[in-house]
C-alpha cells in the first residue's frame, strides 16, 4: 500500500510539474501576444492611411491634370 501511495505521488508531483509548466509557458505566449498585437494594429492603421493618402494625392493629380489642360 506505501509503495502504491508513492508512485501516486510521484505521478501527482509529474503532473503538476507539467501542468506549470504549461501555465507558464501560456502565460508568456498571452504576454508576447499582448505586447505585439497593438504593433500590427497600428501598423494596419498606418497602412491604411498611406493608401487614403495616395488616393488622395491621386485624385488631387487628376484635378489638376484637367484643370491644366482644359485652360490650355
């Protein structure tokens, strides 16, 4: 029965080793995560705005474009 007990032990301490060691390793994957997903969001927004600006920019050149070649 003292032997049965220990092996049940020693399987209970495994698992529970294993069991934190899984936490920990969640719990730093959620930090990283954290950390760098405001990086890509913001890169997104960036991205986003370049291209409105382009567009922008592009329309502004069609204007112009006409306007030059209509005074003409």
């Amino acid at each position: 029965m003292i032997k049965t007990s220990k092996i049940w032990t020693v399987r209970f301490h495994r698992y529970v080793s294993i069991g934190s060691t899984i936490l920990v390793g969640a719990n730093a994957a959620i930090q990283i995560w954290l950390t760098l997903n405001p990086i890509f969001h913001v890169e997104k927004v960036t991205h986003s705005l370049e291209q409105q600006v382009y567009s922008l920019d592009s329309r502004y050149q069609s204007v112009e474009h006409h306007a030059v070649t209509k005074n003409e």
